[in-house]
C-alpha cells in the first residue's frame, strides 16, 4: 500500500473590509490554494461569535498569521517552496566532472 501525504490547504478568515478583501486578491494572484471563511458565515454555521479573532487571518500548517505582513510572507515562503519543488533537478552528465575536479581541489587546498 503506498501511502501519500495529503497537503492541507491554508484557511483564510475574512471580513466584509478591505484589508481582507486585498489579502483574497494576493492569494488568488499568487496562486495559492487556500479554503475561504467569512467571518459570519463561520459565526453562524460553528461556534457562534469569534470575538477575539481578527480579520483577515490565516490558519496555515506553519502557525497563524493576523497582521497583513506575516501573511505576505506566508505566502512568499509558500510560492518560494512551490518553486523549488516545481525546478527539475539538475543531473550531471558522466562525462562533465569539471565542478566534481573543482571542489575536490577547493576542498585539498585548505590542507595547504
């Protein structure tokens, strides 16, 4: 049986305000998958009244992000990991052992 890791997607709390409404826009633009709760919708349909959480918010794997800068930068970590993930690995010809002579000359020098 092989067994796969699922990724859980980032839930993102929003309001009515324009805060909430331009961090939708940098998920959406940046391409991150992400689940969407209006904050009233969640009030109604849950645990009723959130009166300490603030909008917008976002529950990620890595923690919780409430200020519109560590959101930014949860998304830039995000987009970044996606990059080197999505970058083919480099695979080195047999015949090019030119950086391979390189760092073991690099690495033999600091013996001299």
């Amino acid at each position: 049986m092989n067994a796969t890791k699922k990724k859980r997607k980032p839930i993102l709390l929003i309001d009515d305000s324009i805060d909430s409404q331009r961090i939708k826009r940098l998920f959406c633009e940046s391409e991150v998958d992400f689940v969407e709760y209006h904050i009233k919708k969640f009030e109604e349909s849950c645990c009723g009244e959130l009166p300490t959480t603030r909008t917008p918010s976002v529950i990620a794997e890595g923690g919780i992000y409430r200020e519109e800068e560590k959101i930014r930068n949860y998304i830039k970590q995000l987009k970044e990991k996606q990059n080197k993930l999505s970058q083919p690995r480099q695979i080195h010809q047999q015949g090019d052992t030119s950086n391979h002579n390189k760092r073991i000359e690099e690495s033999e020098s600091a013996y001299w």
